[in-house]
C-alpha cells in the first residue's frame, strides 16, 4: 500500500529519499477508583412530613421567562459548529497536500504543503473557528525557496502551538531533515526562526537524514518523532526528542527501540495519562512488514516495543490519546484492505473493523471521545479517487463494533493523502484532506458532529 503512495509522491515534483524503504498494557492502566464512604447515619429514620396544601387561588404571580433579564452568556459555537466544508487555502497555489490539524478546544489549527515559485513544496498555518471563519490568514512557516518541504505535523500544548515538518535539499545522501516552528494559540511566533531539530539518540552516531515528523503534546510541551538515519542500523530508527513550548530541544533524544536489522518508518504520536505512545512500521528486506507499539514514562524511558499486528500489514494509520488510547491501521492485501481499531489501554479486547468488505479501505486517522473511537478513512474508487468516511466505534473493550452513522466527509473525490483528524469536543471533531484532480488538488477541512 504504501509502496504505491510513495510513487504517487515521485510523480508530484517532490524528492524521494534515499534508502527508499520506503505497550505494555501496565504502564497504560489508570489509577484504582477510591471508595465512597457516604458517612449518612441510617439508626433513625427521618420524621414523616405533611405538606401544607397549596391551592390555584394560593400560588403568587410568576414573571414570565421572556421578561426575565438572564445572562446566559454567548453559545459555544464548538458545541454547534459550521458544518460545511470548508476550502482551507482558497487563494493559494494548488497542489496543497500533506495537510494536519489539532484543535485547542475552541478553534483548529491547520498546516499544509503548497507548491512554490520552482518545483518545490512550503509549508503553511492557518486557524479556523468553529463558526467557519479565519482566525488566522495562512502564512508561510520558512522562506526556503531552493528546498522541498512536506509532511507537517501539529500539535497544541496548552497555549502553544508545534509544527513540524520535513525538509530536503537535495544534497544526496544526507538530505532530509526536520523542522518546527512554535507560536501562540492566537499567532504570535515564540521560536521566531524555524528550528533544525538535531537527532539526539544517545550511544548513537546519527547522520543528517530525519524525516516523517510527529509530534505530540505533553503537559510541559511537546515530544517530536522523527524516523531518522541511525549508524549501526541499516535502515532508519524512530527518534524521540522534548521540545518545550518556547522551541527549547531538549539535551538528548530516546530511540523507540533499536533494531539494527530492520527499518521503523511513519511514526505516529500520542500522549496518554502522562505517557507518549509511539507506533510505527516496522520493514525488512524478506518478510512482512510489522506495526509496533512502545510507550514513552512520564520519567522519559522506554518500554519495549509490542506487536500490534499479527499478519503483515503496512501502518498507515494514527494512535489516539488522551481519555483511552487506541490504534488505528489497514489491513489486508494491496487491493482488498479493512481498517483494523485496537485499544491500547485493554490490548487484549476485540478489534473493532470498518470498511465495506471487499474494497480498498486505507490510511485511518483515529481520535477517542468519551472513551471510544471516531476514526476516518478513504474508501478507494478507482485511481487515486477516494471517499472520506468517519464512523465512530463502540463497545470497547467488551463487545466492539461499529456505530453510529456512517458520515461521507469529504465534496467529491479525496487524494489518497493521509486525512487529518482531531477532537474538538467529545461529539465533534475537525477532518482535513486534499481534493480534485491531479494535480490541482485544494486542502479542505470540516467540522463534523459524529453520529449526524
């Protein structure tokens, strides 16, 4: 599956890199529930009342409730949002692809690629309120002309905003890089240059080569993953390094897991009861790629990797955090696929599937809401035409299945790039993907009460 995305990306003026290649359920569980002790004294029961009767004639003049004068304050537009989709970057160039999103609860933030003067790619920011309008036109994140730039990835922390993004200069072989920029929720830039994030994995000699960037938020910033070229390995290691909400990198960086022999490319990130979770593919020469799930302590060491797939599969998929954990990948061959949804606060619960058997169901994004899944994903129609569905699950962990309404999200035929998607609140979320034909394809994103 994802051998097919990357050619769509060398068809695009984009560069290809080199080497082409293309939890521990313990450290998930929560704290026990305390036990109430309600102290109500139960030896004497209470003395019967009788009620004084109250006639018609009796009950006193109400003010009727449109002369009361309340103040109920101004609705939440979140709650009820704009519910068209919604063009993220009308006036821009087409070809806008890559796009990301996070929400802070009152808005979204999104990032996209957009084509530049030449032959490469910048990327862009934009905040959109829940009543549709633009909070914040988009604006370039790096003025890099000469160089290709795509793949962002975002993230909120608090009043604080993370984006990442991947960067090629075409200087073979050490080419690839990754980049962020922070700034407030409101726009104004705390790290005022794009920061080169260095690839600190300790006991390791690293060449330049990062790529594939996720971020997630923590409660003092943020942790970034890259899949980056490691000495020893003979294919790229997943990288984690904390960025705190001014662009501060911290000292060093953690490897997911070191294995020498095998390449662990498309990190995805989440942050769960003061945890990160981390999967990522993991790909040899001979045999079946492999998804794979660590879990990052709050104390920074890592736990060792679990297999969350037991068939070969391509992860093209996302984790959730945040109220439960869960993980989200395609499954089966390269024209036949479901979408397979794990928990990973109950690992050895049911996994709940979507997509219409049969077809070519590919590259999930998955959110938690109240403690189950909301998940979106293309259902192939041919080509690189696609239809952006979102069905949420339920039942987790005793019964899982789908439910819901089945929701068609996107206008007419979606590009086979990953969608975003992210929790506004526990019954809306915010879905972003590319659309049209090749190659004026335009970023649109929309506000979707699941279930309607």
């Amino acid at each position: 599956m994802r051998g097919w995305m990357l050619l769509l990306l060398c068809l695009l003026p984009v560069a290809c890199s080199p080497d082409g290649s293309k939890a521990e359920p313990d450290a998930l569980a929560g704290a026990d529930s305390g036990t109430f002790d309600s102290r109500v004294d139960t030896a004497a029961s209470p003395e019967t009342v009788v009620p004084d009767e109250v006639t018609e004639d009796s009950m006193p003049d109400l003010p009727s409730l449109d002369a009361l004068d309340v103040d109920v304050g101004a609705p939440n537009p979140c709650e009820s949002p704009f519910k068209e989709p919604i063009a993220l970057y009308p006036d821009g160039p087409k070809t806008q692809i890559h796009v990301a999103a996070a929400s802070d609860g009152s808005s979204v933030w999104v990032a996209l690629s957009t084509p530049d003067e030449g032959s490469s790619f910048d990327v862009v920011t934009t905040r959109i309120a829940c009543d549709g309008k633009v909070l914040v036109a988009p604006f370039l994140l790096h003025e890099t002309p000469l160089f290709n730039e795509l793949d962002p990835a975002i993230a909120i922390s608090g009043d604080a905003v993370l984006v990442a993004w991947q960067q090629d200069n075409g200087q073979f072989p050490d080419n690839l890089s990754t980049y962020f920029r922070t700034f407030g929720v409101d726009g104004t830039p705390l790290s005022e240059l794009p920061v080169d994030l260095p690839t600190l994995a300790p006991d390791t000699a690293t060449t330049a080569n990062a790529w594939m960037p996720a971020v997630t938020s923590t409660d003092g910033g943020f942790v970034l993953a890259t899949a980056a070229a490691v000495e020893g390995a003979q294919g790229f290691q997943v990288v984690l390094t904390g960025v705190g909400k001014d662009g501060t990198v911290a000292e060093t960086g953690t490897l997911a897991a070191f294995e020498p022999a095998a390449s662990q490319v498309y990190p995805a990130l989440a942050s769960h009861q003061g945890n990160v979770l981390v999967a990522w593919t993991r790909q040899v020469v001979d045999g079946d790629d492999k998804v794979q799930v660590a879990v990052q302590e709050s104390n920074g060491s890592m736990l060792a990797p679990s297999d969350a797939s037991d068939q070969g599969m391509s992860f093209s998929g996302s984790v959730a955090g945040g109220d439960a954990a869960y993980l989200a990948f395609d499954s089966g061959t390269d024209s036949k696929r479901t979408v397979v949804v794990r928990s990973l606060t109950a690992p050895d619960s049911s996994p709940c599937v979507l997509g219409g058997a049969g077809l070519l169901n590919h590259t999930p994004a998955v959110v938690s809401l109240a403690g189950q899944p909301a998940v979106v994903w293309y259902e192939n129609q041919g080509g690189l035409k696609n239809h952006l569905y979102l069905r949420r699950c339920a039942g987790f962990p005793d019964s899982p299945a789908p439910a819901g309404l089945l929701t068609k999200v996107n206008n007419t035929y979606a590009a086979p790039y990953p969608a975003a998607l992210t929790r506004v609140n526990d019954h809306v979320v915010f879905s972003a993907w590319s659309e049209g034909a090749n190659p004026d394809f335009e970023a649109w994103g929309r506000f979707v009460v699941v279930g309607e």
